[in-house]
C-alpha cells in the first residue's frame, strides 16, 4: 500500500518576507474548502531549477504579484465558464457510478483499479495512482524522479508536444521538469506541484539547448512555442499557464501576425489585453520555462469522490501543516531542526534533501508536528468549458477526454 498523506498543509507563510499576509491566507482556508489558495501560492512558485548541466538558475524565491483575495477562485471558474458562451462541464469519474461499498473494497483490495486521483489543491495536495511521464519522441527529461502526474495530466501534455511535431515535424525536444514528485506533496523549490496537475517545461528556443534557458526576442522561436501553447490551449484541459510578461509580448505578437483572432488572443493572454481571467497569466521566474496547470477533471471528481474511503481505511496519514523557511548564511540543517523541534530527518522528507547541504536563501517546507488530523472534504471541480477561437468554438465539437484509468 503506497504510504501517502492528505494534506490539510496549511502553507503558513508561502513567503518568508510577508508573515501577516501569508497568515491571513492561511486562515482563510478552512479545511474542506475549496481550492482558494492555489493561484496565491502560485505566485509564489519558486524558481530554483536545475539545468541538464547541474547548475541551477536562482530567480525569483518569491513573488506575490497577482495574488488576489482567497475567495476568487469560484469567481474564476464562472467567469471562465461565461466567457466562453458555453456552459461548465462537470467531469463524470468511472467511481461516480459505484456505491460506498464497491469504492472500499477497490481501496481495500484494488486500488490501482481507482485511477489516478489528484487529491487537494496544487500547494497542499498529494497524488494517488501517479503516472510518470514515459520518455518520447519530443521531449526530454530534466528530472524524471519528479515527473509524475494525473493521467490526463501525462496524456495531454503528450498529446498537446505531439500537435506542435504533426505541424512542425522538424522540431527539437522539449526539456521536462518537474511535474510532481510520486506520490505528490511538497517538492522543493515550489510551492505547487503537489498534486499531480503542475508541470514546467521549456520553451522551443532556436538553437535549443538542454534545460532551462531564458527566452529572448533573439533565441524564442515563437512559431514552435506558439504552436505548443496553442495546442494546451485548445486541445488539452488547462486551467493557466504561466509566462513571463516579456515572452508573453513575443508570442502574442507572433498569434496576431499569424492571423489568430484578436478577440481569442484578448481573451487567452493577460499580456495586452484586459481579459478578467486569462489562460497565460505572467509570474516571476518564467522567462526560461512556462508553467502548466493541468484541470485533471476526472483525477480531481475521484478524488472527491474516494478521499474519505481512503482516510477511512489508514491509506491516508494524519495531515502535516508546513510552513516555509528561507535558509540563511550559516544555517544548517541541525540548527533548523533544532529551532523548529522537528528532526533532520523529518526536514529531509519534506523537502526531497538526500545530504545535509542547504544553500542560503533556499526556500525550505518545515514540517509542523501537532496539525489537525482529520482529512478536508474534497469537493468535485467545476471545469469550465474551453476557450476556442472562433473557427473552433463554432464547430464546438467537445473534445475527446483521455480516459481516466491507469
Ligand atoms: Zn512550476
């Protein structure tokens, strides 16, 4: 039985430099609330990656600009579902259909036979039935140990890679980073990827090189890039993908020259236009990889649907409340240990640390002993409908959903 726990993680403190704000947010989510707090953490997404070469590029720690108030989230999806003309989707899961009793016995007996499920919001989540990006042509892994997601997750970044090679069959591969580690949770250095939805990835660049690299006006190869993003956009159950402001410039401008609608690029793009609730939304820290948020809809209506079977059965731990600590100069790992009455160990786990070594300025998850027990209440997702340009939308022929079993 894969040990895993469900976090009621409450992130008190997503960044270190802001204490009162962080804790404001963390008490605005009670447990089993929905997911609230996930685009406020995303701000902070951390980007300290490694490259192909072992180097790794320190950006920005820490980032709160478009944090928004924890209640927006249910606005979001309205609007999504609204903008569109069409109306939301509710994701039907095979265990929809199954009674109380059929679900415990397939966590008892099968529960592989549950699917992938995506357990919590991306910051204080946990992933079941993980899938681990195989590798393939048009991709290359950074560090295969942390790239397990959903199905979907796994199914729709491949199919979204395979849509800009049928267009571009030439293209270089796309550097993988994390995705989320196996059984999800925190992964350092970010503050998502917990759940199996999260996934960083390079952009093509001309030439491209291993890992992550800036994207420039001189090196982005926007029709590769726009290609790809196109694809998530309008072939896969994104829910946003972060880039940077300035690549955001280059490939809105590459759209609108390729003769996209202007209407559709208004509405996708935060850069240069005034869309309440754009798909490509910019964060620090993404001007050398873009970052995608997958829906998972089927992984999060299971979830919902089984967590409390798991709970039930011990599948699930007693939930662990972390907060986040920016390592100083001098500090080691004892003295954190020391300082927060946890152990080495226990710092270890909940960072993914094999040695002892921390580099100043690192952003570490210190696991709080004492955190309430009792697993959230998940609740299924509201999915909105996809936002297609115009020659798509009126064909509004619902795109094909990758089946949910493992
Ligand atoms: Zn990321």
């Amino acid at each position: 039985m894969p040990r895993w726990s469900l976090g009621i993680v409450l992130l008190l403190g997503a960044c270190a430099t802001s204490p009162a704000r962080t804790a404001r947010h963390g008490a605005g989510h009670p447990p089993g609330g929905p997911d609230t707090s996930s685009r406020a953490a995303e701000s902070a997404d951390t980007s300290l990656h490694a490259t192909a070469d072992g180097q790794t590029d320190d950006l920005e720690a820490c980032d709160h600009e478009g944090e928004d108030d924890p209640d927006d989230e249910v606005d979001d999806t309205s609007e999504q579902a609204s903008a569109g003309g069409a109306r939301a989707q509710p994701p039907v899961s095979p265990l929809a259909a199954l009674t109380d009793a059929d679900i415990e016995r397939m966590v008892r007996e099968d529960p592989a036979s549950l699917g992938s499920l995506s357990l919590g919001a991306t910051n204080a989540g946990r992933l079941f039935n993980g899938v681990q990006m195989p590798e393939g042509e048009g991709w290359s892994h950074i560090s295969p140990a942390f790239a397990w997601g959903t199905q979907e997750t796994v199914d729709y970044l491949v199919r979204a890679i395979r849509a800009t090679r049928r267009k571009h069959p030439d293209s270089p591969p796309l550097y993988l980073g994390h995705i989320s580690a196996k059984h999800g949770g925190p992964l350092s250095p970010h503050v998502s990827h917990q759940a199996g939805r999260d996934v960083d990835i390079s952009y093509y660049l001309t030439p491209q090189k291993p890992g992550f690299h800036r994207a420039t006006a001189q090196n982005l190869d926007r029709e590769r890039s726009w290609a790809f993003v196109r694809a998530l956009i309008t072939e896969t159950d994104v829910e946003m993908i972060l880039i940077d402001s300035g690549v955001q410039r280059l490939l809105r401008e590459y759209a609108l020259a390729s003769g996209e609608d202007p209407a559709w690029i208004d509405q996708v793009f935060q850069y240069g236009s005034r869309s309440p609730r754009p798909i490509i939304r910019h964060a620090r820290g993404h001007a050398n990889h873009l970052h995608i948020r997958f829906f998972s809809p089927i992984a999060q209506a299971s979830a919902a649907r089984a967590h409390r079977f798991l709970a039930k059965q011990g599948v699930v731990q007693p939930a662990v409340k972390y907060i986040r600590h920016v390592v100083k100069n001098g500090q080691t790992l004892g003295i954190l240990a020391k300082r927060y009455g946890v152990t080495v160990e226990a710092i270890q786990r909940a960072n993914n640390l094999k040695g002892t070594f921390i580099k100043a300025k690192r952003i570490l998850n210190i696991p709080r002993p004492g955190a309430a027990a009792e697993p959230p209440a998940l609740r299924p997702p509201v999915i909105p409908a996809r936002r297609l340009p115009p020659e798509q939308s009126a064909s509004s022929a619902p795109a094909r959903r990758p089946s949910a079993g493992g």
